[in-house]
C-alpha cells in the first residue's frame, strides 16, 4: 500500500509540478531504461532465461526495423514469451 502511495503522489506531483524541473541535466533519459535492464539482469536465474532475453531484445531490433509504429515491443514479447514457454514444456517432457 505504500508503494502505490507512493507512485499516486509522485505522478500527481509530477503532473502539477514536472515543468518546472530541469529533467534533462538529471540524465533520465538514461535512467528508465537502466532501470529496466537492472530488473531484468535480475530476473535471469538459468541460461535459459539468459537466452530468451537475447532472443528478445534481437527480435525487438528485427521487427523494429520491419514494422512501423510499436509493434515491435509486443511481438519481440510475444516471440521470446512463446519460445521460452516452448523450451519449459520441453524441458518438462525429458525429465
């Protein structure tokens, strides 16, 4: 409950007061996507989680590339989330 206080006041802060702030000299442009990639390193717990977060962002590349607009971020998703649930299942059948 205080996390989701937390974020209610600070987006409710940052829309009446965000124009006011600098936010380019603060770097966080950079900081959004360091953070992501942070939770993800700390998501990888087998090689296969490894593997499917290459796939991922490889394929968010090639359909970037290929498609106009934001598709690219769900089909990379939908491609790496499909492979991998493809490999657990697999890999539940061998043992």
């Amino acid at each position: 409950m205080t996390s989701q206080l937390a974020w209610i006041s600070g987006s409710v802060g940052g829309a009446f007061f965000g124009s006011l702030i600098d936010h380019k000299g603060y770097g966080l442009p950079f900081a959004l996507p360091a953070l992501f990639i942070c939770l993800l390193v700390l998501q990888i717990k087998s090689p296969n989680h490894f593997w499917m977060m290459g796939i991922a962002g490889i394929s968010s590349l090639l359909f970037r590339w290929a498609f106009p607009g934001n598709w690219y971020i769900l089909l990379a998703a939908l491609l790496a989330s499909g492979i991998g649930v493809t490999i657990e299942i697999a890999g539940k059948r061998e043992r």
